[in-house]
C-alpha cells in the first residue's frame, strides 16, 4: 500500500447539504471515505485531501462572469473540511482554484502549502507510473458526485491518466 494514494475531493461545508453549492446527500461519501483514509494512512499509503479555495474575487463566480455562486474563500465556514471527515495525520492538503483566473476544477490543479503540485507530491512519495505500460500503481479519487460536479470530477480523471496514474473509485455517494 506504500504506492497506493487516496484522493479526497473537495468535502468541504459549501458542497455538504446546507452549504452554498450543496451536493443532495453529498455528506454520505464521509464514513466511507474516512474508513479508506484510516486503512491507506495505517498501511503506510498517502492521503491527500483536495479543497476549493477561491478568493472572494474570482471569474469563477458568477458575479465576476464565472458559473458559481460564491463558495469555498478561505476562512469562511463553507471553505472548511466536513466536520465529520476525518484526516489522518500526514494528511496532504491540495488547495485549487485559487488564482482570480483559476476554476481549479482538477485537484491536479492545485498546490500544497509547500508548493508542490499533486503530481508532484504523489511521485514524492513514491506513487509513479511506469513506462512498460504495466499498471503498477493507482490513485484512487473519490470526488462528491452531483451532476455539475462531473465536469470536475472528469477532468480530474483525464488529468490522472495523461499523467500515467490509473484512476480508480473507492467511494460513491
Ligand atoms: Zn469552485
């Protein structure tokens, strides 16, 4: 499982029901996501958590010509994580969409708070591609599934696989 990663999309308050953009039962990919996260931390393997993180001025909401209503700007309450998700210790966090340019709609988008991207910090720890064309390693994705988040969700699938990762699901509200 060292090779293995978990990629936690976006639960944060504004896509759980009462949030902005709530997903309709969204909050139900918790348990099962925190079960995953606990097995893949405990098994040496990498959890990283993406999130939306949009300053209050963006060309992604609507009010500046995006598509969105305001969701996700840093230190509000619908920017924070689930309170029911669970993250191990060690945990990755990716932020995206930051930029007043950026939709960040692919967690391969974003950054750490170190700088790196995902792709980086996934071959940092060992989760790679190889060029023998075996399937060797995966990354499983679990975004929240409504249906304006399937551009995101294929984007960041597509994203994993012209990097050579091999997508897979874990979890499916
Ligand atoms: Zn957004």
């Amino acid at each position: 499982m060292r090779n293995t990663a978990l990629i936690i999309v976006d639960v944060q308050n504004d896509f759980c029901p009462g949030g902005a953009l709530a997903v309709n039962e969204g909050d139900q990919v918790i348990p099962p996501l925190n079960r995953a996260a606990e097995t893949i931390a405990h098994q040496g393997g990498l959890v990283l958590a993406s999130r939306d993180w949009h300053p209050r001025e963006t060309k992604h909401f609507a009010e500046f010509g995006g598509n969105w209503l305001v969701h996700c700007v840093p230190n509000t309450h619908g920017a924070e994580f689930h309170p029911n998700l669970k993250l191990p210790e060690g945990t990755v966090i990716i932020s995206k969409g930051v930029g007043a340019e950026d939709d960040g709609y692919s967690a391969f988008e974003g950054r750490t708070a170190d700088g790196k991207t995902l792709d980086e910090a996934l071959k940092a720890h060992g989760v790679q591609w190889r060029d023998d064309g075996e399937q060797a390693y995966q990354v499983s994705y679990t975004p929240l599934c409504s249906e304006w988040m399937a551009e995101q969700r294929t984007r960041c699938a597509q994203s994993c696989l012209s990097l050579g990762f091999t997508p897979t699901r874990r979890a499916h509200a």
